[in-house]
C-alpha cells in the first residue's frame, strides 16, 4: 500500500470512528436537560488534533467529518435546540480553523510535545481558542447574533470539551504507535527490517514488566526504583542482604556505645 493510500485509508477509518463516538455523544446530550441550553458533549476537536498529529494538515479531516455527523444528529433531534444554518457555518468554519495549530509543531516538535503533559494541553488549548473564535465570527456575522452573547455561549459550551479532549488526547499518548507523526512512522517502518522493530518492541515490554515487577515487590527497597531495573534479581536480593547488615552493624555500634 502505497504512503498516499495509507493516509487516505487512516483518515477515513478515523473520520468514520469519530462520526460515530459524536452521533452517540451528540444524541445523548440531546436526551438530557443541561443546566446550559444548547451544550453537546462533543469530540470533534479531539479528533481533528488526532488527525492532525499523525498527518499535519490533512488530519483535520476526520474533524469536519465529525462536525458535519454533529449538525445533522443534532438537527434529526426533535429538541428545542437545533444549529440553524449560521451556526452550522460556524461550527464548521471553527473546526477548519484549527488547521493553523499544526504551526505549533514548527516550534514544538511532535516528539517533545509527547514527553510532556503541559504541551499536549497547549496544543489542545490552542485548537480550542481558533475554533471558538472563527465559530463565534462566523455565527455573529451571519446570525446576526451579539457577539458577547455568542462569545459566552461557546467559550461556556467547549470548556469542558476542551478537559475532557485534553485527559483523552494524554489516554491516547500512552498508546504505542497512536499519536505519531505517520509520515516519520512509514519511514521507520520502511527502513528497520522487521525483526529489529519486534526486537526493540519486546526489549521495551521488557523494561516495562521489570519495573513494574520491582516497584510492585515486597523484597527489595527504593534502591531498586531508583536504579532503573538495570540490576538482576539476584543481585538485588544481594543489595539488600548487604544493606541490612550494615543497618544490623550500625545499630549493634549505636548499642555499645550507650
């Protein structure tokens, strides 16, 4: 398969995936009286930053797909609230502004922003302010609405989409070969042959199970979290006889001398 063909097939599968988590979401929030008329539980920013930290520009895709699934559940829905068309334009609009966050990675690369929370927040905080801010233009210029009447309404409606996408997109982080730059990936996958990639993924699983054994052992003290699991078990073992002889040696000291 081709790099093209790929992409054209991970952008489908995630825009599909998202149509439908939004159309749940979407008909859900419909069937509960919220304290804030109007409010949707929605991801349609999540899986544009998803879309776009595997494939740049192009992964916003999956996000319009996403809003296009959200206007029109919404408006399947009998309820008193329903995105008229000057909304429905702003939604859209917001969620094709967000594309500019992919300039973020110009001076954060992927790889650092993976490393830590602080940046994966910012790059979901950013895609949030375009896409309320070009939503609310767009519905203000339009639906000839006020604009700090829109401008509360949005900024109320996506703060606690934007926490919620935020704790996903860090879930999502923690997951092998998910939020990555696909076209650094295919080029991985093009260059190492396959059993050095199986060798490094049991080497790591590795890793991970024997720290994992030592933080969760009784038998051996913090000298083993703080060496890194680059100590066998024998010699931990070792380490630790060795440690409480010298604890037995400086209390028996501590005893003669009183």
């Amino acid at each position: 398969m081709s790099k093209r063909n790929y992409m054209i097939f991970d952008l489908v599968l995630l825009t599909i995936i998202g149509s439908v988590i939004e159309g749940v979401l979407t008909y859900a929030s419909n069937q509960v009286i919220f304290l804030m008329e109007g409010f949707t539980v929605s991801f349609v920013v999540l899986f544009a930053l998803i879309g776009m930290f595997r494939w740049n520009w192009f992964g916003v895709i999956p996000g319009i797909g996403t809003a296009a699934t959200q206007i029109f559940i919404q408006n399947q829905c009998n309820g008193a609230y329903q995105a008229n068309p000057s909304m429905a334009a702003g939604i859209l609009s917001g969620i094709c502004a967000t594309v500019f966050t992919c300039f973020l990675f110009r001076v954060i690369p992927k790889e650092k922003m993976k490393e830590k929370i602080g940046f994966l927040f910012l790059y979901s905080g950013v895609a949030f302010i375009l896409y309320s801010l070009v939503y609310v233009s767009v519905w203000v210029i339009f639906g000839k609405v006020d604009f700090f009447f829109a401008f509360g309404k949005i900024i109320g409606w996506n703060l606690l989409n934007y926490v919620m996408a935020s704790i996903v997109l860090l879930i999502a982080n923690k997951q092998r070969y998910f939020l990555v730059d696909m076209n650094d990936y295919l080029l991985y996958l093009h260059n190492v042959p396959e059993s050095a990639r199986i060798r490094e993924e049991i080497q790591e699983d590795k890793e991970n199970s024997v720290m994992s054994e030592i933080a969760d052992s009784d038998e051996t003290n913090d000298i083993a979290l703080l060496d890194g699991g680059t100590l066998s078990e024998e010699q931990l073992i070792e380490l630790k006889k060795t440690f409480e002889e010298k604890e037995g040696e400086k209390k028996d000291g501590i005893g003669k001398s009183q």
